[in-house]
C-alpha cells in the first residue's frame, strides 16, 4: 500500500482516500508525518487518529502503528465497524501530541463506498 504524506505545517486537505465496504475487515491506512517537508521523527511524540464519519458516527483512538518513528511512517488500522456508514466523512485528521501539547494535520477526505458483496455491514 502506498503512504500518504501528510506535513502538520500546512492546513491543506490530503488527496481523497476512497473506502470501499467489504474490501476487508479491516482498513490499514499508510501515512508519513513531516514537519516543513521534513520526515517528522515520533519518538517523543503520541499520534491518534480522529474523524468524523457520514452520520456523525465519532472514530477515535483506533489502533496506531509507528512503522518507522525517525522517518514518521505511520498506519492507521480501522475496523468494518469504522467504516460501515456509507458516504463522505465529515472530519478527519491525525492528532500529534507532545509533553501534553498537542497539534493535528489537515483534514484527511475519506470517502465510504457501498459495495455489492455487502457481507461486512455491521
């Protein structure tokens, strides 16, 4: 999967994610945090996930994996049940937090597709 690059500098929405449901169980979501186009390193940091979905449906706290902190290589995992409200979210963003001060990236556009299979609707 390819990784989006998100720099927290700059308050521009990211290219559109489009979800498709019953793709997966579950959605893995690659991103590479920069600060000012430079590879932000997580070690002292904390990042979160938090959105919005199509009916207001609040996703937060979803499971985060620092694939490579010195080069701030993330992945977001989100469940079926995250991504079962077809339609455009209504936020979404990553949440960098840092001896209790936190900061957050543009907006991510996401983007649910129903799908014919339909056999992960929760």
């Amino acid at each position: 999967m390819n990784k989006l690059n998100i720099d927290k500098s700059y308050r521009i929405t990211i290219p559109h994610i489009v979800i498709r449901k019953g793709e997966s169980s579950f959605l893995s979501l690659h991103f590479q945090i920069m600060s000012k186009n430079i590879p932000l390193n997580l070690n002292n940091y904390t990042v979160g996930f938090r959105g919005r979905d199509s009916v207001g449906k609040l996703i937060k706290e979803n499971k985060i994996v620092v694939k490579d902190s010195k080069n701030g290589i993330i992945e977001v995992v989100l469940s079926v049940s995250d991504i079962k409200n077809t339609g455009e979210f209504q936020v979404a963003y990553l949440l960098i937090m840092s001896n209790g001060i936190a900061d957050t990236t543009g907006d991510i556009a996401i983007s649910v597709l129903d799908s014919v299979e339909g056999w992960y609707n929760v």
